[in-house]
C-alpha cells in the first residue's frame, strides 16, 4: 500500500520545528547543530510515539477493537501517549508494566493513572515479562467479550515505524527549504522503531546524512537486528524497496550505562549543558544518554567542525520529575 494511502489519523500538527542550536555548537567547539523538535508534537505532552499512533490507532478503528493491549515501564513515555490517545478515540486501555509499582506517583505513571488506564504489573524487573504477558491479558479480555488490540511492547511494529518514514520526509523538506545538508542524525534508540522507521526513509530518499542510535536499553546486536527487520517489514507494507542487505544499521551501546532507565552522569552532564546553552530540556531516560553520545562523538572526532548534525529530540518530559533526586 502506497504511503498516502495508509490508513492514518491526525492527533498532532505537524511539521515538527527544526531548530538550530548556535550555543550548544559553540559550546562544544562544533560541528552546527539542529534540533529536530519531535518532543514538540502537540499530543499528551508530546514525543515520538504520537507519529507511530497515528498509524497504529487508524489499524484499531479498522478492526473495531474497543481495548488497547500493550505494555513497557511505569515511566514510558509510550504508554502515556498510547493511553491518551485511546482515550481521546473513546477506547479503554490495559496496560501491562514490568516490575513492582512504584514507590511515588510520578511522571509518567501519573498521568498513566490520571487517564484512567487499567495497570497490571509482573512484579518482574525482566522487561520481557511484559511480552510474556500481553497476549494471557488478551486472551482474558476476550472471554470477558471485549475486543482488544495488541501493540508491542514500546510500541515497536512495521506499521508504527511508517510514522518516522514520514517524518524522514518532512525532515528533507525541513532541509531543503533552509538549504542545509545535513551530515550526521543522532537519536536515542530504545525499542528500535523509529530508527527503522527513519533508516528506511533516509534510504528512500538517499538522503546525505549517516544515522547513529544511541542504545538505551539493549545490546547492539539486538538493536541492530531489529531495526533491519522494522524497517525491511515496514518496506513490505509500503511496497517499496528495504535498505540495501550489504548496509548495516550504526547503533552503539557504549552510552547505555548499567542498563535501562539506570542514569549516567554523563547523561547528566548533557542534560544540563542543553538546558544551560538552548533552554532545551532533555530526559534521563531517552535524550540525554543519546545527547551524551553525540557530546562524545565530537570528542572523539566523529564529527568535524564543518558537519552538520540533526538531534533528533524524541521527548520524555514527564520523565524528568521522576528523577528530580538524581538531576539536583
């Protein structure tokens, strides 16, 4: 099926603001840096999974299910942006969380609470616990004569990926339009899908820019497995041709620390340097262990004065005030 006629519904305005961020550059002795504004979709608080729901939410309506299935961590940013958007088509929502609730109502969790999502969780600090999970959550729903619809966990599918092949899109008109050509892309990539989704339009395009994931939560060669598979599958649904076989996706997991959602004082470090140079607030999780690797790769010389380099900032505000004793 052609892209434009993918089944879609709008929950943001869009284009997303592509913003140059002159101090950070400077700060860092280069290279000219922009920001690609994706924290700014003006959903629920924003972030890139509103792009993926816009397709995911139009396949639920499709199969008239009435109950959205899915799961990840007390604070994704996913489930706050899935639950919302449920809500706002008239859908409830069953939420499947790894781990034992938290100690505080914060963040994310809150808001999870405040729109009335059903939250069951494993009581297993195993993330893949919530794999296990969701279709047993499914099947009771069934029996009970709902009629549920089940999204991955993080929300990481084919069809949600189509959400950041538009977006590659939109970046290179973004681009065009300013007359910028960007060298480098740098994004946090967690549950793999939007940089697939951006991988295989960055391809589409043969747009000039090498893209590099900066693990939050899992093994390179997981990552990188992922997103070839994301992006050849949301190729097929598009009917248009995957990345090349001979390419491989760059991820690094050099930046990830001692795990998921474990912060890094190097993250920390980023997060304060960006809010202190651009009054751009970033995310322990998610953003700033991805600004982390992009302040490294300078250093390391990755990156030359001359580039030019597009953040891709995904969001995860909320995010922040659950780790206000680890930021202070």
């Amino acid at each position: 099926m052609h892209l434009s006629t993918l089944p879609r519904i709008r929950l943001t305005s869009l284009p997303t603001p592509l913003e140059e961020a002159p101090r950070l550059s400077r700060a860092l002795g280069g290279p000219r840096i922009f920001f690609k504004r994706d924290d700014l979709t003006s959903f629920a608080l924003g972030g890139n999974k509103v792009r993926k729901l816009e397709y995911l939410l139009a396949d639920v309506l499709r199969q008239d299910a009435d109950v959205i299935v899915t799961g990840a961590g007390p604070q994704s940013n996913y489930l706050r942006t899935t639950v919302a958007a449920a809500r706002k088509l008239g859908l409830d929502a069953v939420l499947v969380m790894h781990g034992d609730p938290p100690a505080e109502v914060q963040g994310n969790y809150l808001l999870d609470r405040l729109a009335g999502a059903e939250i069951i969780f494993t009581y297993d600090e195993d993330r893949s616990t919530v794999d296990q999970a969701l279709d047993g959550v499914a099947d009771d729903l069934r029996r009970a004569g709902r009629r549920p619809y089940v999204i991955p966990r993080g929300g990481a599918s084919p069809l949600g990926s189509v959400g950041y092949v538009t977006c590659a899109l939109e970046l290179e008109t973004q681009l065009i339009d300013r007359g910028v050509q960007a060298d480098h892309l740098v994004l946090a990539t967690g549950a793999c899908g939007t940089q697939a989704g951006l991988w295989l339009g960055a391809c589409w395009l043969r747009a000039s820019y090498r893209i590099w994931g900066i693990s939050v939560s899992r093994p390179r060669e997981e990552c990188v497995e992922r997103v070839r598979n994301l992006a050849t599958a949301a190729a097929g649904l598009l009917e248009i041709s995957p990345p090349p076989s001979h390419e491989t996706p760059i991820v690094l997991e050099e930046y990830l620390g001692a795990g998921y959602g474990i912060i890094t004082p190097e993250a920390v470090e980023a997060i304060r340097l960006v809010a202190r140079t651009e009054g751009v607030f970033l995310d322990p999780v998610y953003t700033g262990k991805a600004m982390a690797g992009l302040m490294d790769l300078i250093r390391q010389g990755e990156f030359s004065q001359d580039d030019t380099v597009v953040f891709l900032h995904t969001g995860g505000t909320p995010g922040i005030f659950a780790h206000a004793s680890d930021l202070q």
